[in-house]
C-alpha cells in the first residue's frame, strides 16, 4: 500500500513529528511505500536511509498556506489543486494521512481523488484559543466551542495562547470562523477522522453532527521502547531522581512542579528537560525558592537521548494543567518501566493507572502533587512493582504494532466511505 502523508515540517522537535516518523518507518518494515509532502526540506533522510527506495518527499511550501479570506489566495488555490493533482497522477498513493491544516477546497479536491483521513492533534482545530484552558481562571473549559465562546472570552481569559501571548480579538473572531469551516471540512470532505486519544474524541463529537461524528475513531499514538532499551525498575537510593519532559510553557505546569518540589520533604534531585518561551522564569523561580542546588533545568535534548534520563531517575512527574489530548511524555516514561504522577486532566487517565503505574493528582494542587511524589517514593518496593506494572501496561496498549493494528482499520474505514462518496 503507498500512503500520502502531509504535514507542515518532520523535523523532530516535538511529539507529533516523532509520532509521524515512528509509524512512517514501521509502515516501510512492514512492506509498504511513502510519499511525504511538507513545506521544506524537512525530510530527515538519516531515518530512512534503508527504505530510501520507498520513499518520495515533495516540497510544498504554499500548500499549507490555507486563508480563505483572500480573494487572491482563492486564486492561488486552483494552482495548489493542480500542482497536488500531478503529484497524485504521478505517485497514485492508495490513501492520503492529513496531519496538517491546509485550505478547505484543496481538501475537497484531494477527497475526490483518494481517501483523506483527518488526524487531529490538539484543540486547536475546534478551540479557538488554541488550547481549552484559561490562564485566568487556571482551570480547563468544557464550553462547546463555537459562536457563544465570544460571550464567555472575555470572562473566561481566552485572548491568551498557550505560550502566555496576547490574542487579539480580531484573531479571536477568524479562530471562531475556522471552528465552522473544519467542521464543514470533516463533514463534507474527508473519509475518516483520527482521534489520538478517548478524551480527544469527546471533544471532536461536542462540535460535529452526527454524521462527521460517526466518522471519528481513536488512534492512540505509537510508544516504541525498543527491548535494547529497557530500563529494569531498580529501587532508588537515598536521594531519589525525579524528571520531567516537556516544553516550558504555562499549560505544562512546570510552575505547579515547583512549587510541588519546595513541599517534599524527602531528599532528591530533580532534572527539568526541555525548553520554551518560560525556560527564563522557571530559572528565575528556581532560584527565589532557594532550590538551585536540587532543580536542573538541561535546555533542549534530542528525543533519542532521553533514554538515558529516564534511565537515571525513579520517577517523571506530569504537572500539565491544560487538558492533555494524550500526554506522550508520560506515556513513553511508562513505556520505559518509570512509574509517573501526573494531574489528572485530560486523556492522562487513559495510559496512568491510577494507583498501579503511577498516581493521579488533584488538577491544579501542588500540595497533593506533592503528597503523591512522596507517597510514591517512600515505598521502594512498590515504586519497583508500577515500574513494572507501566511497562508491560504501555507496551501491550500503546505500541507500534498497536497503532499499526489501528491505522489499518482506519484504512478500511475511510477507504469503504471513499467508495461509498464515489
């Protein structure tokens, strides 16, 4: 089978484009053909040099360029519709994966040609602030979104994104008008819908119809632990490794996580891996609490050699405070055998078994993050057995072959809805 598969950029800085050149090179194990479209050079060929024969990459910059507001850019469409009808002609793929958002006529037009699946990712194809969480009221919006949110905005704080930048109200009001134009773009153009988790399909179904909602399907993304690298749960020392993998921005809780470590009164060292728009304050926060000596903050690190943080620490804390669509940090922790305690917001509930592999703190309360870190690493013998208990939980649930498993069904379906339209 030979999948199309666009998105804007593949390379791998963040978990969507790791997720993307997981299952991208699994499918090329597996015997099938890529063709991939991005808007540069993205294309990281060291990930497949072994299957360089299998692969086509194109680079279409102006594809992703989707305003419908400009009456010149509805003229630029035609020309995106044919430059993408010749690279269709020419490579003939049996399915397309649509990661990215592209304008709503070039997705009409590419529906008539293959099947189109949809993958939604976060909120921001349905919220318009981009992340179902108010940085005034600290707490997750449930509103269904739509022509009302300009009613609640204001009281609700959603002229703020989620990297704490002000959203203009102009902004606002196109955000709220592309709400309607997804919907009619998964209703009247592509074949099936990719969920990424239970709690993200909840979402999608509260702002389509019935029709566009029986399209939806839960395709949880892929955690590859090789066996090479697994970590054999140990019982920690005296001072025992905390870690926690993220990007420094507001809704990811590193603030919360903070405020958590000044409570504990166990000894430990904690490591802060990543990097954002908040890595300058965090430093800041550290250092007002006197807590310089036991909280690292490393900066960036390539997702290949987290494996060796995860090897180094007993437990990875998950302080997000927006509602999580999967939370794949803490599901690859568990993955690796190291228990987590996260807040228990979003689809964080579906890969953390509460009391098993890790616990689930109260949304928002360092005080019981806290409380649960300590509860968790006082009991060595129990820290070891929901390291064990997480691995063979992720493994079994949330692997390649899994997502592979997922991925042909979504295949069928959106392939029996293409014939169906045709």
């Amino acid at each position: 089978m030979k999948f199309l598969i666009i998105y804007n950029s593949l390379s791998p800085g963040g978990g969507l484009q790791i997720n993307i050149l997981r299952y991208s090179q699994f499918l090329l194990r597996k015997g099938h053909r890529l063709v991939f479209i991005t808007s540069d050079s993205s294309l990281p060929q060291n990930e497949f040099d072994k299957f360089s024969d299998a692969v086509s990459h194109y680079n279409f910059e102006s594809l992703f360029d989707n305003s419908y507001r400009s009456p010149i850019n509805l003229i630029k469409t035609k020309l995106k519709v044919r430059l993408l009808d010749k690279i269709i002609s020419v490579e003939n793929p049996d399915v397309s994966f649509l990661h990215a958002s592209i304008s709503y006529y070039t997705v009409r037009k590419l529906a008539k040609r293959v099947p189109v699946i949809k993958f939604i990712h976060t909120p921001g194809f349905y919220c318009p602030s981009g992340n179902r969480y108010s940085k005034t009221k600290g707490q997750v919006c449930f509103i269904r979104p739509g022509i009302k949110c300009l009613w609640t905005i204001p009281n609700f704080g959603c002229f703020y994104s989620i990297d704490r930048k002000k959203i203009s109200i102009g902004s606002i009001m196109r955000r709220i008008s592309d709400i309607y134009l997804n919907r009619m773009l998964v209703s009247k153009t592509v074949h099936a819908i990719a969920a990424n988790s239970k709690f993200c399909k909840r979402e999608l179904i509260q702002v389509l119809n019935g029709a566009s909602a029986r399209k939806v399907i839960v395709v949880y993304p892929p955690i590859d632990v090789s066996s090479e690298y697994e970590i054999t749960p140990t019982k920690p020392d005296e001072v025992k490794k905390i870690l926690f993998v993220g990007r420094f921005i507001s809704v990811k809780g590193v603030e919360s996580l903070i405020s958590a470590l000044k409570l504990l009164s166990i000894k430990y060292q904690a490591t802060l891996v990543g990097e954002g728009p908040e890595q300058h304050r965090l430093e800041e926060i550290v250092s007002e609490k006197k807590l310089t000596n036991k909280i690292k903050l490393t900066g960036w690190v390539n997702y290949k050699s987290l494996y060796h943080f995860y090897k180094l620490h007993n437990l990875v804390i998950m302080p997000s405070q927006w509602a999580e669509p999967f939370g794949q940090a803490g599901a690859q922790a568990g993955g690796y055998g190291r228990p987590v305690i996260a807040y228990d917001v979003g689809a964080i509930s579906e890969w953390l078994l509460d009391g098993k592999t890790g616990y689930l703190a109260k949304p928002g309360d360092p005080k019981d993050l806290a409380r649960k870190i300590e509860l968790c690493l006082s009991d060595a013998e129990k820290l070891v057995e929901m390291g064990k208990t997480a691995r063979e939980f992720i493994n079994a649930s949330f692997s390649v072959e899994a997502h592979y498993e997922s991925i042909l069904n979504l295949v069928k379906i959106a392939k029996d809805n293409f014939r169906d339209k045709n």
